[in-house]
C-alpha cells in the first residue's frame, strides 16, 4: 500500500503542451479529433516521428498527384 513513486518529467515542454490541449478538449475549444492530432506528436519517438513524417509526405505526394490528374481531365474536356 506504498504510493507511487513520482513521475519523472523528461520534458517540461510537453508537459506545458498536454496541460493546454486538455484544458482546450475539457472547454470544448477544440475537438477530439484536434486533440488527438496534436497530443500525438508528443509521444512519438524520433525514430517513429522519421516514419511517420515520411508517411504523411507520402500521403501529400499521392494528393498532390489525384489533384493534377482531375485538372488535366478538366481541360481535356474543354
């Protein structure tokens, strides 16, 4: 029945950066969706962070190119 021992904080920052977001999602000022997205990033290792950097420039790359396809479809039409 001995408490816990303390949390180490590793990085104040982020700790400053949960408190914000969770005080934002209990006031209704941003969505969970929101929330989610920026909490997200805090708990990302560097390496993880790498892979997941590289994953969403992928999804972008992949945007950017549907975007060009349904432009150049446009002006065939014309």
């Amino acid at each position: 029945n001995k408490p816990a021992p303390p949390r180490r904080k590793l990085d104040i920052g982020k700790d400053n950066e949960l408190k914000i977001y969770k005080k934002m999602l209990s006031e209704k000022s941003i969505d969970l969706e929101a929330y989610i997205r920026k909490v997200m990033p805090l708990f990302n290792s560097d390496k993880r962070k790498k892979t997941l950097t590289k994953a969403h420039e992928s999804e972008l790359e992949s945007e950017d190119e549907d975007v060009d396809i349904m432009d150049s479809s446009d002006e065939e039409e014309l």
